[in-house]
C-alpha cells in the first residue's frame, strides 16, 4: 500500500485544461498544415499534493510514490483503455518538472466537468491540467508558453508525436489556427464575429490515437501522389473555412464541414457509426458536420445555424449516439 505523508493541498480554480474539437485539418496537421480548433468552455481539472518529506531526508517520515485519483467524468471504457497511456503521460509531465516520484510523494486528483471521450482533446487536457497543479505545488509562476510547453510532453505519452494542437487549445482556449513547423509551432487566436452553436456527439467507441495515425502515415507512405491529392484538397478547404470563421459565414462554415469529412473518409479514418451519425444531423437540419479528432470512433459535431436547429439535431443525435453535448465556440 502507499502511504503519503501529504504536504498542505495547494487549491486553485487556475489549473485546468479546456477539451476542443478540431474544426478542420484533423491528421492532415501532422505534415505541416494548418488547422482550425475550437476549445470547449468544459474543462479538467487537476489538484497536486506533495509530500512533505522525502526519500532523501534524513529524519523523521518520508514517503515515496505515486497515487493518482481520477474522477473525472467519462464514457464507458475510456478510462480502462487509457490507463496505461495516461500514467506514461502523468510520468513524462513529472520529469518535465524533475519531479521524482521515487524520492518524493506525489497526490494527483483529477475532476472537472470535461467528460473524457476520443475527440474532446481529453488526453491534452489532463496533461495541461496537472502541468499547472503541478507547478503551482511547486510555488512555480509559469507563463502559457510554459504550460504549453510542459502539457506538450504529457501528449508524448498518449500519442507518441503529437501535433501539438490539443494541447495549444487546452492551455489557450478560444478558437485558433495552429501549425506544426520544423521548429516551434504557430498558433493564432481567432477572434468570432459572432458565436458558433455545435452539437456534438459521441460514437461511444475509444481509439488508439497512435495506431489510427500510425495508419494514415502507412498509407501515405505506400501511395504519396494519393496523399497529396487530398492534401491539396485540404489546404482549399482551410482556406476557404478561415475566411468563413472570420465573417461568422456559418452557413459556408457548415459545408466546408461536409468536404472535410469526406476527405477524412478518404483517409480511411472515418467509421460507419460515425458517418451515421453526420447523416443523422444533416438531416435534422445541421448546416454541416464532420468528425472530429482521432477518428474510427470518438465524436463528430455539426453547425448549427440558430437554437431551433440546434436543439433539433441535439434531439435527433440523443436518440442513436450513447451521448451528446450543446455547446458554443466564441
């Protein structure tokens, strides 16, 4: 059993990470394209205890180890099949900081109202989280860029090479364009004329996002004129939905959504429940809607062009998806 003498628990509404949902460019960012995200106002949040003695000391009780406590909501399943890449991801966090949870205790306790699914950025958001609870146990006064940075290497241990981009929209929050570049990624905050209604919906499936992008990079390997036929089609489409978001052209925002999903079906990283899902909203009314993230399961999400629509294919999506969310980007 671990015993931890806790040090005194260090309690701030600051340390979380929001979820997101790609808006356009999900595994086309991978090779240095550009992406729309959007955070969702839903977040994780996360709480660092210390102990107050260590392996080292050289009286009184020490304690040594690592408790992690998750109680954050989430479908079923999920949290059993990213067990084992959360705890990597808890490590590599802990080494960013020079944590050692051999020499020292160390309490996480993760929450918040962010209900973990693939596709809300959940992995992001709890590296970026505790990046923050546990800088903030350490009495450090870190910057974005810094949390960012560190949330960064807590992707390492869910993705392996991450974009970059959830954990941008998980530190940032709000809707922003992003990417990747031989050096530091880009990233710019967009900033809506008007707010953005979305319904999004969950499939109630957990995918490996290691092995779905370890698969499109076989297949851009094995055909690379095929892959960049569909880059090109990519690019047209981000530009196209950049300059949408910009005047609030919802409308062109939702069928630029459509040709971006079929892309994505391309890609082979799309799924039937999914597609079912994207015809269910389109025909409630949906002015678009595509997948989001990872892909061959998590979520997919639709525009919505007033409150009307929105609680329609809200309703239509509750009655065949396992779960499903209103909410707005701003």
């Amino acid at each position: 059993d671990l015993h931890i003498k806790m040090g005194e628990e260090k309690k701030s509404s600051k340390n979380i990470g929001f979820g997101k949902l790609i808006l356009f460019g999900e595994h086309f960012v991978v090779y240095k394209v550009p992406a729309l995200v959007a955070a969702v106002k839903a977040a994780t949040e996360c709480k660092v205890q210390l102990s107050s003695k260590t392996a080292e000391s050289e009286d009184g009780a020490w304690s040594t180890g690592l408790l992690i406590e998750d109680n954050r909501p989430a479908v079923p399943g999920y949290k059993r099949k990213k067990r084992d890449e959360m705890i990597e991801a808890t490590k590599l966090v802990l080494k960013h900081f020079k944590v050692d949870h051999e020499k020292r205790g160390v309490k996480i306790t993760l929450g918040g109202d962010l209900c973990a699914v693939s596709g809300i950025g959940a992995s992001a958001s709890n590296a970026v989280s505790l990046s923050r609870a546990l800088a903030d146990a350490l009495g450090m006064n870190l910057t974005e860029e810094e949390v960012n940075r560190a949330g960064y290497e807590g992707e390492k241990g869910y993705h392996g090479t991450p974009s970059g981009i959830d954990n941008t929209a998980a530190t940032y929050g709000g809707v922003l364009s992003f990417c990747r570049t031989d050096g530091d990624p880009i990233f710019e905050v967009k900033k809506l004329p008007s707010p953005c209604r979305i319904v999004y919906a969950s499939t109630g499936i957990t995918s490996s996002t290691t092995q779905v992008v370890g698969d499109v990079r076989k297949k851009k390997e094995a055909d690379p004129e095929w892959f960049d036929k569909l880059l090109v089609q990519y690019k047209k489409v981000y530009e196209e939905a950049d300059k949408a978001l910009e005047k609030g052209d919802w409308k062109k925002v939702g069928e630029l959504a459509d040709e971006n999903h079929k892309l994505l079906q391309q890609l082979t990283v799309s799924c039937k429940e999914l597609d079912d899902l994207v015809h269910a909203a389109k025909k409630a009314g949906a002015a678009g809607a595509k997948m989001a993230g990872t892909g061959r399961g998590g979520l997919m999400w639709a525009i919505c062009l007033d409150e009307k629509s929105q609680n329609e294919v809200f309703t239509a999506l509750s009655k065949i998806a396992p779960q499903a969310w209103k909410t707005e980007f701003a």
